[in-house]
C-alpha cells in the first residue's frame, strides 16, 4: 500500500513502460474537460441573451400599450375638435345625412319588348 501511494505521488504511471495507454486517457480526459467548459459558457451566454430579449420585449410591450392609449386619445371627437378650433374650423351643429346612390335597374330584352 505504501508503494502504491509513492508511486502514485512520484507518478510513475507516466513513465513507466505502459504509460503511453496512461497518457492517451489523461489527454481525452483533458479534452473532455474542456468540451465541457465549453458548453457550459455557451449555454451561460444564451441564458443571458435571452434574459436581456425578454427584458427588450417587455419594455417595447409597454411602450406600445403607451403609444396606443396616446392614439386613442387623440382619436377622440373632443381633441379633435379642441386642435380644429385653434384653427378656428368649428364643429357643425347639424349632424351629417346618409346619402345613398340607388342603381337604377337594367331592363333585359323581354321587358324592353313589352313596353
């Protein structure tokens, strides 16, 4: 047991005559190591990318549901006519008529005959 723990602190599983088997694991446990790193910093950026695209999209969301409500309230009769009197265009005390168009009816061949 004593040998083991001094060879393995003195490591002479890397030189000894099988140690080119050793050194093949270490180095795919090295490249393990580091495609795992990898991974990991790559998922951590697009946890924060997307943290700061959701941020993005609430922001515009309420800037929209802000830009609606202005509208809305410019769309209204009273502002309207209150910027049309600055202009002094006053709104008209009869309200409007529906004009309609009535299409007169083609008479076909049988009834022109008739008359």
């Amino acid at each position: 047991m004593k040998d083991s723990v001094y060879g393995l602190l003195k490591a002479k599983y890397l030189v000894d005559q099988g140690s080119m088997r050793n050194w093949r694991f270490i180095v795919f446990l090295i490249l393990v190591a580091i495609l795992m790193i990898a991974n990991s910093h790559n998922y951590e950026q697009k946890i924060y990318r997307i943290s700061a695209l959701e941020s993005e999209v609430k922001e515009l969301r309420a800037e929209f549901v802000d830009r609606r409500s202005e509208l809305m309230e410019l769309k209204m009769e009273s502002t309207v006519s209150a910027k049309m009197e600055e202009r002094e265009i006053f709104p008209s005390s009869v309200p409007p008529k529906k004009i309609e168009v009535v299409k007169p009816n083609d008479k076909n061949i049988w009834q022109k005959l008739w008359e």
